[in-house]
C-alpha cells in the first residue's frame, strides 16, 4: 500500500517487512502517484475485490491494484466515499461498512453511494443498519472473527444489540481506554480502535500457528 497521508507511509514499509519475513508472497506494491490503504478494502466474494474511492485511496492507486497480477482472478470494483466533513477527515470503507459473514453487512447506509448498495444487493447481501447516532463513535466498525462471532465498540450499545437480535455475538471493548492509553481522552475514532485489535488477533494466530508447527515437527520426530 502507499497511504494518502505522510505521517502513515512508513507503516507500509513496515507491512512489506512482515510478510517477506513471515513468507506471505507479495504480488506488488503500489507506487506515487498512486495512493491506496488496505483499510478502504473489502472482499465481498471469492472473485471480488471492493475498494473504497476517497482522499487517500486515489484512481490512480486503484488502477495500480487492477493491473497487478491476480492470479485467483480477483476483480477490482469500487465504492465511492462520501466528503465527509472536509478533506482532512479520515473515511474508511469500514466507516461505511463491515461484511459480518458472506452475505451479511453491517451498513451505514444513507452514507453509501447507490452504486454500492446495489452492487451488494445484486451479491445477495442482507443489510442490518447502524443506529445512526452511533455514526460518529464508528458504529459500522466491526471485526468479524467468523462463525458469526464479532468485535465491536461497547460503547456502541444500540448497533451492538442490533447485531445480537440478528443472532450474532458480539465480544466488546472499551474504546475510551483504548485512547486514554495512547494519551488521548476523546470519543473513539477507526483507526486506532481497529489496529488495536487487529494487533491482538494477529499476536493471537501467529502464537497458535507458532504451536500449531511445534506439534506436527513433534509428530515428524516420534514417526521417525
């Protein structure tokens, strides 16, 4: 990736480091003018990839990630991001939307463009909608762990009980201490929130797979 926001690029240098270390083949990388963030992307089938459109995810980054090599066939579509407050705002995809499983997603739907929503629709997605007060501490941010369990902000009580009554369950977090941590007091915003956890369960799965080595190389030396 090549973040539209300077302070962020580094990160990307950071990610390229990790998979080669980790052995997680690169197909590309996405070069200026281009700008593009993995947070503005969504796979919303086997063979579709969907890419949010604003500030700091540009055509020209877009048109970068349809030329590189797709070797499972994977198309690019995108999804227009709406202004916001002004250009300085940071608007996810997942702002807007979270697929909760493979024909469900989380929506914060008078914000999506009428392409988007149609283009799920004609996929066989079924919406739930956030709580449209609950915009602004990133009700529609939410982390599907699979077999419909979730990660989400316990702040956002009314989208969170939504979640429940569509017979998801739903695991929450704090958000607030998420910020005090890092020196801040204010409402919640994405970013920060979703690294956080997203930090966690990689932690999580690189240990189960560390053990998950351990034990078969366990195996490999009792047969022999």
């Amino acid at each position: 990736m090549n973040p539209g926001k300077k302070n962020r690029v580094p990160e990307a240098f950071r990610h390229g480091e990790f998979f080669s270390r980790t052995g997680i083949p690169l197909l590309g990388e996405i070069r200026r003018t281009g700008y593009d963030r993995s947070r503005r992307h969504g796979l919303i089938d086997d063979h579709t990839l969907l890419i949010g459109h604003g500030y700091r995810t540009n055509t020209a980054g877009i048109d970068q990630m349809r030329n590189l090599p797709r070797p499972d066939r994977v198309e690019v579509s995108t999804a227009p991001l709406p202004y916001g407050a002004d250009p300085r705002e940071c608007l996810h995809l997942m702002s807007l939307i979270s697929l909760l499983d493979e024909k469900t997603a989380l929506v914060d739907l008078p914000w999506l463009a009428v392409e988007t929503v149609e283009l799920l629709k004609r996929r066989g997605y079924q919406f739930i909608e956030i709580d449209a007060a609950e915009r602004n501490t990133l009700g529609c941010n939410v982390l599907s762990l699979g077999q419909g369990r979730l990660v989400a902000i316990e702040e956002n009580r009314d989208t969170n009980q939504r979640l429940r009554d569509a017979s998801f369950k739903v695991f929450t977090f704090l958000a607030r201490d998420q910020h005090q941590r890092s020196g801040r007091a204010d409402v919640p915003d994405a970013a920060p929130v979703s690294r956080a956890v997203d930090k966690r369960l990689l932690a999580a799965k690189t240990a189960k797979n560390n053990r998950q080595g351990r034990r078969r190389g366990t195996d490999c030396l009792a047969q022999s």
